[in-house]
C-alpha cells in the first residue's frame, strides 16, 4: 500500500510528492521536525510534542505555517488514511524554499516554512522483542553543535554513531562530553542504582525528551527515587541496570556499555516496570491530548456496575456481541464505526457510560474491533433520541468550559470537535441493530 503523506496543504500518494531542491532544509539542515508515536491507533502525548514543535521553531526564530490544532488534524487524518494502529507520525518543518541558494535567512513574508508529514507504520512497536532483552550500546564523543535542545533536523553526527556501534556489535551510542554522559544518539539516557533513577538535568546539552517527561512523572507517581544529574560513563558501567527513552522506544533497558554487562547482562527490575507504567499510563491518556481534557475525564462519574469497558479486537466482540453473533430483541447496538468522526473508542466510552446511569439501561458497553468503534446498549425500555440527548447533554457541557493556557486551548478547540460529534451522535442515535459487524 502507497502512503498518504502531507506536504505543504495537501494529502498525497507518497511517490508523488515533491519538495524544491532549493529547500533550506534539504541544502542546510535549516528544520526542525518531531516524531509522536501511535498506539492503538492514538497519537502519545501530543501536547508534548506540539509544545516542543514551538519552542524549536520560535528559538529558530521559525513561523509555523499552521496552527498547532491544524497540525492536531493533519496528524490524525494521516493516522486514519494510512491505518496506523502502532507506529509513528514524522513531522519536518522547515525555513521553505526561496529562489536561490542563501545562507541569510529568507523573509518568511514571502517564503513560507515547508511542512511535511508521514506515517510510519511499525506493528509490534509496544510489544517489542528486543526490550524482552535490552540493548547494547558504546560510547561516543558528542561533537554534536551547542543547541542540542532544539530538535533540528541535523542528524548526521548521530547516524554516524548508530553507525559506529552497529560496526561494533551494539546497537546504539551513548555520547560523552567532558566524560559524562549526555544521551543516546536518538534518546534520553538513564542509570539505575539501587532503586535511584539517574539521568543527566535538561540543558542545552540534551534534548528534552518527551517520553523523559513522561517517564520521570510516571517514575515518582511510583514512589520510585530520581537524581537528575551527571553521570560518567565508568558510573553508568558500575550501574545496576541502564536505560533509554524516546517516542519509538518508549522505555528500553540496556544491558551492555562498552562490552561491559550490567548486572547479570538481562534488563533489571526498574527499566522493564517502567516500560510497563508508561505504555499503560500513555496508552490510558492517549485520547484526550490535553491536560485539560483529561482533567475533565478524571471527573466522570463511573458507572461500573453497569458499563463494560473491552480491550481490541476478540475481547470487545465476545463482550459486546453474544456468542451466536446474533444480538437478542432486547439488544441494541449503536455502530459508529465507518464514521471518522467517531473513530475513537474512548469517545464509545465515555458515551457508553453516559448511558449505563439511565434507568432504563441494562447494560452499555463499548469496545473496538476490527477498526471499528462499538457502542453496545441492552434495554428493556424503548430509548428515544430525547433520552439519548439528555444522557449527552452533560457531557458536552463538561468539555465546553472556558480555557486559557495554550495546552488548554488545544483541549478547548478538542471539546468543541466533541461537542459538533455528539450533536451528531445523538442526532443519529436510532439504534441501528447489527448482526455481525
Ligand atoms: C538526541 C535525542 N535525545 C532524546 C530523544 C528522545 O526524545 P523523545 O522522547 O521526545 O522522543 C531523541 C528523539 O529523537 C533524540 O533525537
């Protein structure tokens, strides 16, 4: 299957898609670019990655040539069209194409930045092998430039150093300066002692990893002990255990620096839990991309008793469909499936246990198959579309509040996405009764 990539306004088969040879970030490396990663067919951490994606471009002095909510959208038409369910989406943006070869910056009033979007698709990303076994890394001397926090698209120095260990037998490189460690050639990098979590402080030396965030936050909800400091590379070989971080690895234990074993050479105990809280950490506030939204979900109130919640694919049909594959009279199944705009199974969710507090619900239940969304509703009442609007009702009310941060203004711009999809829901909400879907 050809991809559907983006460049600049439009969504393209990838063999037709074409960038000038005067781009800036094709003869300078003048770009910047984030890679946000894709479970169960949602970005991960997507604020993040979008905060990061701005920071880059203002201390570039770079205009964007979309909003951070339009690039929301490109994101997840891009994740829709190719069927993403694990991978990863690439994002470039740079400083466009003038008419000639400059090193002076071109006047983004008449040269607008370039911005390029592609899926990578990569099943078995969250399941991994190779964090079964970790990984094995050298060491490097980081002769990267001073700015290491802005993510640009100069990357040769650190394919050289995948290179360099994959000629040694490793598979990565962990840099050094001044005999500390910085970080991998793509990732953050961590030590383990005891139970103490080490990793080197954010500056400019080091790239401010999302999935660093993340796991740091995750780490102390633990209980788990963090020192953010320097670490050299003798330490790190008298470690306990390593590890690394980044969007398309998540959490990977390393069990060799420089032919050294750590431990008895197999991940320790801390890497693969780690890997564990974030996947289902991340994987939980996948949906909501904003703080804010997922504030407001926290608030839901949570029927339990009544409602099912159904991990993908054979779960959610054996929970919302009866063995027979036929549903009983009393039965009722709301399919929104084939519909992109309710192509969320947290969406099903949330709707489903709206509905399971009314009185006349039996049982709701949503669930994901197949690609597919499903809203499953056993009643013994005839549920009309008023009681439906009155079950949504509350729910549009919690996600349309006034918003002020930037990262809330995402959310706010999401509640409204939210609010047009449920009008429609609930005006579409006849009870389309399925056999197999
Ligand atoms: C040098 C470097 N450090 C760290 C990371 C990890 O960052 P993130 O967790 O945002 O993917 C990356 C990711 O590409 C990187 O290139």
């Amino acid at each position: 299957m050809t991809r559907t990539v983006y460049v600049n306004g439009n969504y393209l088969p990838e063999t037709e898609a074409k960038i000038s040879i005067f781009d800036r970030g094709f003869l300078m490396a003048d770009g910047v670019y984030e890679v946000t990663s894709v479970l169960d067919g949602k970005l991960i951490d997507f604020d993040a990655h979008a905060k990061r994606l701005r920071r880059s471009l203002d201390e570039l002095d770079m205009a964007s040539p979309v909003t951070m909510d339009e690039l929301l959208a490109i994101h997840r038409e891009l994740v829709l069209q190719n069927k993403v369910e694990e991978g990863l989406v690439y994002l470039q943006i740079t400083r466009g194409a003038p008419a000639d070869r400059d090193f002076a910056f071109p006047d983004p009033e008449t040269v607008p930045s370039s911005l390029v979007l592609f899926t990578q698709n990569k099943p078995g990303l969250a399941d991994s092998p190779v964090a079964r076994v970790g990984i094995k890394v050298i060491s490097i001397e980081d002769i990267r430039w001073g700015r290491r926090d802005i993510k640009t698209i100069q990357l040769l120095y650190p394919s050289m150093g995948k290179m360099i260990a994959k000629k040694a037998g490793a598979d990565d490189a962990w840099m050094i300066q001044d005999g500390h460690v910085t970080e991998g050639t793509s990732n953050n990098a961590y030590i383990v002692k005891g139970r103490k979590i080490i990793t080197r402080p954010r500056s400019n030396d080091i790239l401010h990893g999302i999935t660093r965030a993340a796991v740091l936050r995750f780490a102390k909800e633990a209980q788990m002990e963090i020192e953010e400091r320097r670490f050299t590379i003798d330490e790190a070989k008298e470690a306990d255990e390593a590890f690394i971080t980044s969007a398309s690895t998540f959490v990977m234990p390393v069990v060799e620096i420089d032919g050294v074993a750590l431990g008895d050479g197999t991940p320790g105990k801390v890497a693969p839990r780690l890997r564990e809280i974030y996947l289902e950490e991340s994987r939980e506030a996948a949906i909501w991309q904003s703080e804010r939204g997922q504030a407001a979900l926290a608030t839901l109130p949570l029927p339990a008793r009544k409602y099912k919640s159904t991990a993908p694919d054979t779960a959610a049909r054996q929970t919302i469909l009866p063995k027979s594959g036929k549903l009983s009279s009393l039965s009722r199944i709301v399919r929104i499936s084939q519909n992109r705009l309710y192509s969320n199974v947290m969406a099903a969710r949330n709707i489903a246990m709206w509905l399971a507090q009314f009185r006349t619900v039996d049982i709701a239940a949503s669930g994901y198959w197949r690609n597919r969304f499903l809203i499953a509703v056993w009643t013994q009442a005839k549920l009309g579309t008023n009681t439906i609007s009155a079950a949504i009702d509350p729910l549009i009310r919690l996600f349309i509040t006034p918003v002020n941060s930037e990262s809330s203004d995402l959310g706010h711009q999401i509640s409204i996405r939210w609010k047009e999809r449920l009008t429609t829901f609930a005006a579409q909400i006849s009870m389309v009764v399925i056999r197999n879907a």
